[in-house]
C-alpha cells in the first residue's frame, strides 16, 4: 500500500507532495519533524527552520496500490502546481527526477561555497583513483556517445584559448627567470672584477680582487664601491677619500 501526502506552509500557503510505502504514515511525518532539525539545502526544509515545523500542516491525499505511487505522486504535483518556486517540490515526481530551470538555480545556489557538501573537503589519492576507475571505458557517462562537430568545434576554440594564454604565461615566467639569472650573473661578474684603489691625485695605491675583498679591508660599502666604478652614477667620484675603478690588465 502507498500514500500520497501533502504538506502545506500556514503561513503562505505553499504546498509539498510527498509519497511513501511506509505503513504507518505518521512515522514519515514524524520523519520529517526529526530532519527538519539538522537538513539544509532542501527548500522545505529551510522553509522548515524559517517558519518553524508547527506552521505546517500534514494530511493524506490518497491511499493506492504500491505500482501507482508515482502517477499520483506526479498528478497530484501538477493539480497543486508545488513545483519550486511555487512550492516546495524540487522534481516534477515519480520516477521522473528531472529538475526544472527554477531547481537547478536554486540547487547551484545552496550547494555552491560554503554551502557545498564537499566545501574545504581534501580529496585523498585512493580516493581520487577510485573516482578515475569509475569513468574509465564503458563506466564512463559519454561512453560511446557520439560528440556533434560543434561541440568539438567548442572544445576546440576553448582549449585553444586556454592553451595561447597558458603559454602567454609560461613565456613570461621564462622571460622573467632569464631576466634575473642574467642580472645575478651580471653582479656576479661585476663582484668577481679586480679593484683599483687610487688617491685623490689619481695614484695607485692597491688594487683587490674583488669588490667584497675592498669593501672588507677598508670598511666602504660594496654597493657605494660599484657604484663609484660605474659611468653611470656620476655623483659617486670618491668613497672614503678614495677613487675607485676597475682594474684594467
């Protein structure tokens, strides 16, 4: 024996359609007063928890034979129009399990972020394997399932793009990397180059192999150094009473 029941909002009137082959049909309302307590996703459930499980009502609309659950269950979804957002069915009933527009937009929004059943969840390799087993060969849902020319015409322009700018990026990590190497290369040229140190009158007095070596024996910043040895930093002639240059052989 099957039931056909309803569940209707008080307060705004909106309507469930439920069915169950349970034989005793208070237990599947008292089933719904113990998951109302925990269940969110659900539109009615949520209606539940906003409205609180005392304003709504339950009642029988048929008793039938098990085989026709589902056509009532369907029709008398369609007669009560419980589809969401009319009401608070999310399928059109029976064996259909098809969700309408509605559904699909509000299923997206409550199960996305936070709300996710899966949200901050790490999936573990054994587990990932698993799932790869499962869609492999004639497991797999598209399995041999023909694919249109422009579906694959998609696929193709979307992979496409996703390939040029996929490139795009690695050549400027590349560029970048190459960038730096031959500038650290450059500095360390520039630190491993000879040093002369002069007077003011433009007398030799010591020459160093590097500038590490005279930033460390006679107390002058290795940057202020370079800096006095380069063309570029005009303003840097001297550095602790000294000219410095680089070494000419």
């Amino acid at each position: 024996m099957g039931y056909i029941y309803l569940i209707e909002n008080k307060i705004n009137g909106k309507k469930y359609i439920g069915q169950t082959l349970k034989n005793d049909i208070n237990s599947r309302w008292k089933q719904h007063k113990n998951m109302c307590k925990n269940s969110l996703g659900n539109c009615l459930y949520n209606a539940y928890k906003k409205y609180g499980i005392e304003n709504f009502n339950f009642k029988i609309l048929c008793i039938c034979f098990d085989i026709d659950t589902n056509r009532f269950e369907i029709d008398y979804i369609k007669k009560y129009n419980t589809i969401y957002p009319n009401g608070y069915n999310l399928q059109l009933g029976g064996n259909n399990r098809k969700h309408n527009e509605y559904t699909i937009i509000h299923l997206k929004k409550v199960l996305s972020g936070i709300n996710g059943p899966n949200y901050g969840k790490k999936c573990s390799l054994e587990k990932r394997q698993k799932i790869s087993e499962s869609l492999k060969g004639e497991k797999n849902p598209n399995f041999g399932k023909k694919i249109s020319k422009e579906i694959k015409d998609k696929i193709s322009k979307t992979m496409n793009n996703f390939n040029i700018e996929k490139r795009k990026e690695i050549n400027e990590k590349i560029s970048e990397t190459l960038k730096n190497n031959n500038s650290n290369k450059n500095n360390i040229n520039k630190n491993n180059k000879k040093i002369s140190q002069y007077d003011l009158d433009n007398n030799l007095i010591s020459v160093f192999n590097s500038i590490s070596e005279a930033s460390k024996k006679i107390g002058v910043d290795r940057m202020t150094i370079s800096k006095c040895c380069n063309d570029k930093y005009i303003q840097y002639k001297t550095a602790k009473g000294f000219i410095w240059k680089y070494y000419n052989y």
